[in-house]
C-alpha cells in the first residue's frame, strides 16, 4: 500500500507535503555532489540554511574516520538538536547529503529525497509546536556512499551519541516503488515491532523476512554503523524500483516518484510524533516477533507462535487427509498422483525460467551493461516469466475429467510447504508467516472433506491471505536482488497456485486458460523486445579510464564494459586488447567488476605524487614507517596495495584508527591496505610497522575523477542515449606506481627524513630534518 492521494498543490502548513518536499529535492540534486566536488560544500551550505529557517543552531562535525573495510575519509556531517521537555533519551532523524561518485549521479532519490523528508517533517513539527520530551537529533552524514564514514563519525567520536535511543534512517536502491521499512535490531525485535506498531504510520509495508534477507546481502546502511558500533538501534525507509536508475546520471529529479516521497513523509511525520515521546530506553528485548503487512494492517505475533503454528497446520493437513480417506472422498492413489504436476510445474518452470533467461542474456548482450542486474525492461521480464509459469501450471494441472480431482491434488503442495515451513522454523524464522498461507489452504480442503463439497466462494475467501503474502514476493525478489533470480518467482509462483488449487483446479477448459497465459507471455516477451534497445530514456551505461603506469612510462585507454560500443571505440579501436594485464591491484566494485579491453594512450605527463618517508627505522625486530603522500594535481582517491601481504602492525592513517563495524560497502580487496578519498587535495600520511623478518612492497594508485574536464585530454562528450556506468572507478585518470622503502636506520630522536619524488624515479633526494 502507497499513498494515493498525495498533493500536487501546497498542502498546510501543518502537514507534510510532497510538494514543499520535492522543491528541495530539486534543488540538492541540481548536480553530482560527491566527497570532494565543489558541489558538494554548496548541498552542505544549503543544508546549514535550510535548518537556520526552521529556527534551529546548525552546527559542523568534521574529522578523518577509517573503517574496517579500509575506507578513510574526512567527512562532513551537519546537525542541529531540538530540545526537549525532559529527555532521557534522543531520536535521531538521519539521511546521508553526499551523491555516488564516480558516476555523475545526481543523488535525487539517493539521498536527496531522504534529506527532503527529514526537513519538511521537521518544518511541519515544528510549526505544529508539537509538545515533546525526547531531545530530537538531526543528522545529514556524510561520505555514505564511500563507506559509512559520516556515520562512524558521529557515533565514534560526538557527544550527542551516547543519548540517542532510536534512529529514524531514510534511504533509497532505485527511484520509485514503495518505501519498506526494514529494522536493525541488537538483540530481539519484539520492543521495536511494538514501538513501530504505536507508531500508527498510515501505509506500512514490510516483513520479517525481508530484513532476513537484507541481512545476507552486501549491503549496508549508515544505521549499520549505530547498530554494531554504536549499539544503538533504529528503522531504515527505503524504496528499491527502477533500481536501474540507482547510482547512475538518470537519478534525477524528474525520475523521482512524487508518490514514493509521499510514503517516506508518510512514515516520518506519524513516528516523529509518536517519538517524540515515546520511552526509548527501554526498546531492547530477547523476544523477536514475526511481522508483516497486510492492506491497511501491520501484524505481529511472537516467535513462540511459529512451532504451534506449524503443529497446528501439520495437524489440521494429515486429520483432514485421514478423514478424507475415511470418508473416500480421497483417494491414496489419487492424492499420490498429485505429486506428478507439482513436481512437473516446478521442474519445467523453473528450468525453462533459469535457462530462459540465460538465453536471453546471449540474444541480448547489451544486458550485461546493466550491473545492478534489473534492466528497463525488467518487470515486463518478471510478468511474461511469471505468465508463463501459470500457463504451465494449468497445462499440467488438468483432472481428465474427474470430479474434484483438484481435492486430491492439494495434499501435494501442502505437503511440499509444511516441509518448507519446517526449515524456515530452523534457519529462517523470519519467514514463519508463510505458514498462514498454509493454514488457510488446509482449510480449504478441510471443508471439502468434511462437507464432501468443494465451495467455490468459500475457497475464494479463504484463497485471500495466499493473495495477499504471496504474490508480492513474486516481483519483489527480482527487483530486489536482480533478473538472475526470476527461477525464484517462477518456482514461488508454481508454489503459490499449488496453495490455491481449490480454486483455479476447478475451472473448466484449463488447457484454454494454459493458452491465454501462454500468449500473454509471449506478448509480454514480444513488449520487452521493443524495449530492448538503449535509447535517451533508457540509456546504455558504459566506462571509459586513463591509466599511467608511472614505472613502466606506458599509458592506456581502458574500460570495464564488456560490449563495446561507438562511444569506448573510439579510444580503444575496433580490436582492442584483453586488459587481463591491468587487473593488478584491483580497485573494490560493488560487482566485482574488472578491467575488460584495453589499448595504448599518449602519455600526458601527469604529475605524479611525492611520496615522502617520514620515518624508516628499526625498533627492536620493527621497522616503523611514517609515509606522507603529496598529490601534485587535483586528485581524488587514493589507493594503498600491499603487494608481498606482509603484515602491518598498528596502521594510523591522517590520525585515525580503523573502526571496526563491519562494513560491506568497501569490501576489503586481496592486498588493499586502504581506500583514501581526498578532500581539498590533503596529503595521505601514514604510520605503521612491520615486522623486519618482511620487506615493504607497497603499491599506489592515484585517481582523479576528471578524465571529461582535465585540459589534458579532450574526451568526445558521450551520445545522449549513454551514461556513465556505476559502481567502478569511471572517468577517471589513474596513475600506478610502487612506493620503494628507504634503507633502514638505527633509531634515534632525529631520524632522517627521505623524500622521493617518484615523478622522476631515478632521482632520490636526501635532507636532515627532525621529525614533526
């Protein structure tokens, strides 16, 4: 459930509007603004002003933090507080201001969009002078996108941290769809289920499982960090369609959903009421509930529930198919043969689905340019996929003839689900509200049974939970987790008429339903090939970098596409070379993308950096190295690659010290010591030890992310129907080089200090200096 009557005109001023909410949308995302962009100051100036006019004291928090994933930054973070009556506790409203690099994104939805919510909900509060006792923190982190650096920030290092209680985070994977809420406990959820419940948002949707799943994939959040580091726990928002859209230039304005940003406002505006006076010191339990919504409802119920639950729809199942026997109203024979479509539909959906979409990925290469996996056509994808499982089922769903066969073919798919509810019940107890479906479709054939008739309304009565559980899982999963797993919608589908057998195995003519499902889904096919191809709305993502090998003296074009197109060629040539040879030292993808083609570039005399040795002495059985790093030109990022994997014992990097909250979003590579993000062109100085039984083999990689404006180069703008592909280094100018130890020394209160400038790697210039 969404919003539907969301307002296009101003709304009072008492209200969240989505319409004041979209004017700053607008305006944050009038460009990139990515740590270390010019735009970037100018969203966080706004940002100070737009709080200056609600009345509040904005205030600046900056520092370098170093997560464990190896990311160091100097973030950026913006708050303000709005005191309370009588605060124990503090609820902290948090969105991150900082776009995506690398990829020109805009950040409308990601993160615009959450910071726009956060500020109308507030203005509307505030103009309510809503009475509340809890103090009210707001939060718009920085450096997200990097590595939850912002976030560590301020959970690691401001005073504010210890008094919060709850955080309210406001996220976004896509640019439309619904927002779902997904909780980030410490221990059990059973308080937090119950404080969202009092919270009385109007159009709640999420699931226990759902968080399950978030759980296992590599993706984190900045209410990650307040969970693990901080032990403070909190409610994500977020919505995940035209995932397309994510990271990349089209994340925009205009694509936007007003109706999304509407079910953001939706959930903040009722829960900051309701938080803002509700007892947050007492969220933590041992106790998890199942939860899920349902239209107009949220439901919740224990997880003691779930054993009894199953007991009861393992009992009502074999009772039912027992007094059936009984009765002869079911048939051992009959009932046994149930198993022979099931199985079949399950087997012939999902191989035709899983090669399926194989095949399409050959007849279609241009697919694999999307790296998130949902292509612009994706969910004409997931309903001719999903057609065509039901035509299947109704192919091999036909009963020759007999009355109420379908009776007999219901224990099959029962049965199948109690088996899948036992292993939810051991390994995934936030899916336990899968067994409601069950239940409800045991009583359908309880009724048959006991009644010796099949009632058709009463069936489509009791056929609505299955309605309406199961079949948003069909495309969430896809749109969630990529294409790849359409075989999962196409099973889950199969499932899912199994459980409603009673109803569709009654229908006439099922080989004429078998046929209209088959030809919407080639219809369906038929529509996702006109849409196939790139176009201004749907554009190809592609990548383009300069690489300087700085050792060698040699250059290169190179690029992570695997489908080459006008655009790339035209620096790579028509036959370019396999880039295997520049996969070294490989810089973190979210996809784990590498270096594809390759070919020779005019070297362009880029200043190298000078690499300076602080420190180079021997301390008992270490060798304590201090390394400063000196970019000669606008860079970016830094890379720092431990070639031998000798172990660094110690590491300090611009003051900071890793903080440990197991990140997923930088992803530690084989041999990369750090990822350092540069803000106003500050030096990378490094302090560590190793032991002196290894030698120092470091690799740097410099990066700026001007490869299209450096005066350099004159890079043909790209055609209106491509952008920049996501998540990889793109547009870039890259120089590579080793970083060589200096002799060792004895140690001594003034050791030397050796600088070498590897823009002439011949060259070594020593000078006495005391160390500073």
């Amino acid at each position: 459930m969404m919003p539907q009557n969301y307002d296009q005109t101003e709304a009072s001023l008492a209200e969240f509007s989505t319409k004041r909410a979209l004017e700053k949308v607008k305006t944050i995302s009038q460009k990139p603004h990515f740590v270390g962009s010019k735009n970037h100051e100018v969203v966080a100036q706004y940002l100070v002003k737009e709080l200056k006019e609600l009345g509040l004291s904005p205030t600046i928090q900056e520092g370098f933090t170093l997560s464990d994933g190896g990311t160091l930054v100097k973030s950026k973070n913006i708050l303000a507080k709005i005191k309370g009556s009588s605060s124990d506790k503090a609820l902290l409203l948090l969105s991150h201001y900082d776009s995506a690099p690398h990829s020109l994104s805009p950040g409308a939805s990601d993160d615009a969009s959450g910071v726009a919510t956060i500020l109308e909900s507030v203005r509307a509060f505030l103009y309510n002078k809503t009475a509340h006792k809890n103090d009210i923190i707001i939060l718009f982190s920085d450096a997200e996108e990097l590595g939850l650096n912002g976030a560590a920030l301020f959970v690691t290092q401001h005073q504010w941290a210890k008094n919060v209680g709850l955080v309210l985070n406001f996220e976004a994977r896509g640019s439309s769809g619904p927002s779902y809420m997904l909780m980030e406990t410490n221990k059990g959820n059973a308080n937090m289920v119950k404080a969202f419940t009092d919270g009385k948002a109007d159009y709640p949707v999420s699931n226990s499982l759902m968080y399950s799943i978030y759980k296992m994939l590599p993706n984190d959040t900045d209410l990650t960090v307040f969970r693990e580091s901080g032990k403070i726990q909190g409610f994500n928002f977020a919505f995940i369609d035209s995932h397309f859209n994510y990271h990349t230039e089209r994340d925009n304005f205009e694509n936007l959903s007003p109706k999304t940003l509407a079910h953001q406002g939706s959930y903040l505006f009722p829960l900051l009421n309701y938080f803002s006076n509700a007892d947050l010191s007492n969220l933590d339990s041992n106790d998890d509930n199942v939860y899920f919504n349902i239209p107009f409802a949220f439901v919740s119920y224990p997880f003691s529930w779930i054993i009894p639950m199953l007991i009861i729809a393992f009992g009502l199942v074999f009772t039912f198919l027992f007094i059936g026997f009984g009765k002869h109203v079911l048939r051992i024979d009959e009932v046994l043969k149930g198993f022979v479509p099931l199985l079949l539909s399950l087997i012939v959906t999902g191989g035709i689905t899983y090669i399926g979409w194989k095949l399409l990925l050959e007849f279609y290469p241009q697919y694999q340019d999307i790296l998130h996996g949902f292509t612009y056509n994706g969910h004409d994808y997931i309903y001719a996929f999903t057609s065509l499982s039901i035509a299947i089922c109704f192919l091999f769903y036909q009963n020759s003839g007999k009355r109420n066969a379908e009776m007999n073919q219901a224990f099959a798919p029962l049965f199948l689900w109690l088996l899948l509810n036992l292993g939810i019940v051991i390994f995934l107890k936030g899916a336990g509200f899968l067994i409601i479906p069950v239940i409800s479709s045991a009583l359908m054939l309880g009724i048959y049974v006991l009644t010796q008739k099949s009632n058709w309304l009463i069936n489509c009565i009791l056929a609505i939970p299955t309605l309406i559980i199961l079949p948003p899982f069909i495309q969430m999963f896809p749109v969630g987790l990529g294409l790849k797993i359409l075989y999962g919608s196409a099973i889950l589908t199969v499932l899912t008429f199994g459980l409603l057998i009673p109803v569709f195995g009654s229908f006439n003519k099922k080989g004429i339903w078998s046929a209209v499902f088959f030809l919407l889904s080639i219809g369906l096919f038929v529509k996702a090939h006109q849409t196939s191809d790139y176009t201004i709305e749907r554009p190809k993502p592609n990548s383009l970098v300069y690489l300087h090998d700085a050792d060698a003296n040699k250059s290169y074009w190179t690029t992570y596409d695997v489908n080459l197109d006008e655009w790339t060629k035209g620096y790579l040539g028509e036959n370019p070379k396999n880039a295997e040879t520049l996969n070294t030292n490989k810089l973190y993808s979210k996809y784990g993308s590498q270096f594809t083609f390759m070919s020779d570039a005019p070297n362009k005399n880029i200043a190298t950096p000078t690499i300076e040795f602080l420190r180079d002495t021997l301390k008992g059985n270490q060798r304590l190295y201090q390394i400063k790093i000196t970019p000669n030109r606008a860079v970016n990022r830094y890379d720092i690659f431990n070639a031998n994997n000798a172990k660094l014992h110690n590491l300090v990097a611009n003051g900071a010290k890793a903080i440990d909250f197991k990140s997923n979003i930088s992803g530690r590579n084989s041999g990369k010591i750090l990822s350092y993000y540069v803000v106003n062109n500050e030096p990378l100085i490094l302090s560590f030890s190793i032991s002196n039984e290894n030698k120092l083999d470091l690799n740097l990689v410099e990066s700026s992310f001007d490869l299209l404006t450096n005066p350099k180069f004159t890079v043909t703008k790209r055609k209106d129907w491509m952008i920049s592909t996501p998540f990889v280094l793109n547009n870039a100018i890259i120089i590579r080089q080793k970083i060589k130890p200096t002799p060792v020394l004895e140690d001594n209160p003034k050791p030397q200090l050796y600088r070498r400038n590897v823009a002439s790697r011949d060259s070594l210039s020593v000078r006495n200096d005391s160390l500073r």
